[in-house]
C-alpha cells in the first residue's frame, strides 16, 4: 500500500478507536495492576497515541477536501454538538477523560483529506476484521481461562437463562448472556449487527467472515434490538442492494417491503421479550429529571443524585439520554446531524451504494432503545457512522458503486 495513501492514517483511526476500548476493558476487568502511563487509564493512553501516530500518517496523505454540503453541514453539526457537552459537562463539573480532545480533531483530519469512495470501503473492512479479532480472541480467551469474563449480577445469572433465548448456553457461550468485550450483552450485541450487514455487502471472504462471527455474537449476546437492527439491515442491503432479484423490482416497493419487515421486526421482538428491560420506567424517570433544567439538562453530576432507578444507567435511548444531560441545544443538532446523514445514504442507495444506509439504519434502531455511547469521545458506532458519512457523500461513476467490488485490506 502506498505510503502517501489516506488507507495509512485511516486505519490507523480505526485500530485507535476499536483497540482503545478493548484496552479499556482489559484492564477494568483483567489487568487492574498493571502501571499505568501518566496515571491515564490505557483507553485513554492508546487513544491518545493511536491519535498521535494517526496524524503523523495523515500529514503524509494529500490534501482532498470533501466539498459536500450536505457531508460538511454533518461534520460542522457534530462539532457542535461535541462543542456543547463538553461546555456544559464542565458547567456541570463532571469529570471528563483526556480523549475528548482527539473528536473533533478525527472530523477534521477526516475533511481537510478526505477518503475516496474505495478508501472508504477499506476502513470499513479494515475495522470489520479488527471488531472479528477482538470478538473471536474474547471468547476464545474466556473459554480457556486465560482472561475473566466480564461479571454481571447474580440476579441476572439465574434470570436470564430462565427467560430469554440462549441458543448456545453452555457450548459456545456462558450459561447467561455472554457480556463479550464490550463489557454488557447489548453493546457487544451491536458490534454482531454492524458485522452482519457488512459483511452481508461484501459478498468475498471478508463478508463472510463477518456474517459468521457477527451471526454468533448475536446468538451469545441475545440482544432483542441489535437483532432487530441486524434483520432490517439485511433487509436493506438485499432487497435496495444492486442484485439480479432486486433490480426486476421497482426501488419504492422495494423500499415499502423493507418498511414491512422493520415493523414486523420490532413487533416480534416486542412480543418475545419477558419485560422491556426497564424502558416503562426508564423513560419517564429521565424525562422528569430533564424536566429540572430544561436547556442545560443536569449533566452527570446531577444524574448520579437523582432516583437510584436511573442514578448508575443511561436513558435507553440516544434522544432523550442527551436531552437529559446536555439539554435542548445538542439534542437539536445531533438530531439535525442524523437526519442529514440518513438522507444522504438514502440518496447513495439510489445509486447502489447501500452499505451507508445499513450502517446507518443500525445505528437509528438501535439508538431507540440504547444510550451506550456519547457524543464526547469517539466509539465504535460513532466511528462507523462517521465511516458511513464520508462513502454516502462520494459522487462517483455508477460503475465503482457496486457494492459487491468492496475490496479486501491490502
């Protein structure tokens, strides 16, 4: 790979946001005696060098600046909204770590040299294969004692085998629900729905891959939305995707099934869940607290006061979780900044370019009934959306958009 390629500093982004996390777990529940640098937990030292090595790479790359409108609306959008929480958690006086100041940085580096439509089809391969590293050597660590699994309550252990289906309890998986690397069944959950719709538009081994490891980290995790999510994303990529059925059908029906199986989707999970994991009392509890400080929201210092209901979890679901703590003004514009996005995948779709819209779908359903990530430091989803962003905005010839030319890392 050409050094002066962006694919250097691209994936050195990628390998920075996914291994920050993992190195963050390790440690919390594995390695809490190892030294530490600069009294820095190791998610906050990895991202800051994996940052660090990424611009080095990035000041190698050339200049490319994206001049989408509608891609720049989004990026400015975001800033603002990182702008906004990062003011009014220090009004709030929480405590935020050190690698809120590489978010905006990554949104610039990411516009002023801006991935081309391929480029951008290899950091998305390139952090598939990273998610299917970390996934696969968890489990396989946890199964010969090497690491510990990430604890859950006793309750739980009992509860959910009881209670929810656990296709492979006792094989492949724990008794309970497998916590995976993500620290919480559904946040691993989700990592299995990303890797199921992209590798569901690879086609090629990677694809493959993919659906594999993200079809059991669905099955260990049994997470009800990042289920749901992983169908209606299939349902996107196989029925608006460019493929000999498709295409006999005309895209607006196309689009009305995909509507119809989202419904029935959600439905089903509905109807199989024992309980709605507290989202009949997590909603309106985080609603009346919203209620004591409309426009600057209470931050986390004033969540932690507030009804031992709520006190240590989030809002479940990604609206009302930033209108609680940040109040009115990020929620409008991360709002605005999704709804920008959508729309140009949308339009990409149109034009065969269907992972966008996927991976954006993903990130909206599962953002109905989960607050896990913010809108402070990068993550996982964060990441993959941004990667979702960039692809959309690309206006290239018909002939380099079919989604099944993705090409492998190189």
């Amino acid at each position: 790979m050409n050094l002066l390629s962006p694919k250097w500093y691209l994936g050195a982004l990628s390998f920075t946001i996914i291994f920050a996390a993992y190195a963050q777990y390790l440690w919390q529940y594995n390695f809490q005696d190892l030294p530490l640098l600069k009294d820095q937990p190791p998610g906050i030292s990895v991202q800051l060098i994996g940052f660090l090595s990424a611009v080095i790479l990035w000041i190698f790359a050339p200049w490319n600046v994206n001049m989408s409108k509608r891609l720049l609306s989004f990026v400015s959008l975001l800033i603002m909204t990182w702008l906004v929480v990062l003011l009014t958690s220090i009004l709030h006086g929480d405590i935020f770590p050190h690698s809120v100041w590489t978010y905006a940085p990554i949104l610039i580096l990411l516009v002023l040299k801006s991935p081309s439509l391929d480029q951008c089809r290899f950091a998305f391969v390139f952090t598939g294969w990273l998610l299917v590293v970390i996934l696969t050597a968890t489990r396989l660590f946890e199964m010969l004692g090497i690491i510990d699994i990430a604890p859950i309550g006793e309750f739980l252990v009992d509860y959910e085998p009881q209670h929810y289906w656990l296709p492979l309890s006792g094989s492949l998986g724990p008794e309970y629900w497998w916590p995976g690397p993500m620290g919480h069944n559904a946040m691993t959950g989700v990592m299995g729905a990303y890797l199921v719709v992209m590798g569901a538009s690879l086609r090629k081994f990677s694809g493959l891959v993919f659906v594999v490891v993200g079809g059991l980290t669905l099955l260990l995790t049994s997470s009800r939305v990042s289920f749901v999510a992983a169908v209606i994303g299939l349902a996107i990529v196989l029925l608006l995707g460019n493929n000999g059925l498709s295409i006999k059908v005309q895209w607006q029906i196309r689009a009305l099934i995909v509507g119809v199986i989202a419904i029935i989707a959600a439905l089903a999970a509905l109807i199989a869940s024992p309980n709605l994991t507290g989202r009949t009392s997590y909603w309106p509890a985080f609603y009346d607290l919203w209620l004591e400080s409309p426009w600057i929201g209470v931050g986390n210092s004033g969540k932690v006061l507030a009804d031992p209901l709520i006190s240590q979890t989030n809002a479940h679901n990604i609206f009302l979780d930033v209108l609680t703590m940040y109040g009115v003004i990020p929620l409008l514009t991360m709002s605005a900044a999704l709804l920008l996005v959508f729309l140009a995948s949308a339009k990409a779709a149109r034009s065969n370019r269907i992972l966008p819209l996927a991976v954006v779908t993903v990130f909206l359903v599962v953002g109905l009934t989960q607050s896990d990530h913010g809108w402070i430091v990068p993550s996982e989803p964060w990441w993959l959306l941004v990667l979702a962003a960039f692809m959309a905005s690309q206006v290239v010839n018909p002939a380099e958009v079919n989604c099944e030319n993705f090409s492998e890392p190189t």
